[in-house]
C-alpha cells in the first residue's frame, strides 16, 4: 500500500498516510481545517542485479582494465597520490 504525504497550504502541518489507490485523498487539514495538497517524496529505490553501475563487482578483466584507466588519467593510482602528497607536506 503507498504511503501519500500531505503538507496544510495554511498552517504547514504534514502528515503522512498509508492509502489504497481507490481511497479519497485528504483535502482538509485535521489540525486547522485548511485545505492540504498531496507532495511528491522520495522514495527508497534499490536496484539489484549486475550491469547497473560499472563499479559493482566487476569481473577480474574489468579491475584490471579500471586500473589501467585510472593509469592513464592521472598517471598516478588514488594511492600513490595519497602517498606523494603526505611525503610533500612533512
């Protein structure tokens, strides 16, 4: 069942609900009677399954080539960065 959020127009108050889609929506403030609108919130989204972002466990062939990549950007990895910046300042 989704869960709608409402916020008054006059005295801000919100208030969420749980609600078929056949259920009448709120149209009047419980706390001063005002009329209320319907706000769009985010929602908890999740996705699951290989092939949706480039960093989640990659086969062995995709680490080594992100290695190279990183190589060849900066000439450096993160590490060695880390590592050459710290000797600089002390």
């Amino acid at each position: 069942m989704p869960i709608y959020e409402y916020e008054c127009e006059k005295c801000g108050h919100r208030v969420e609900r749980f609600q078929n889609l056949q259920d009448e929506e709120v149209k009047i403030c419980e706390k001063c009677g005002g009329p209320v609108r319907r706000l769009i919130s985010r929602t908890a989204f999740v996705l699951k399954g290989s092939g949706w972002y480039l960093t989640d466990h990659p086969s062995k062939s995709r680490k080594e080539g992100m290695k190279a990549e990183k190589k060849t950007e900066g000439g450096e990895t993160k590490g060695e960065k880390g590592k050459k910046e710290k000797s600089e300042t002390t």
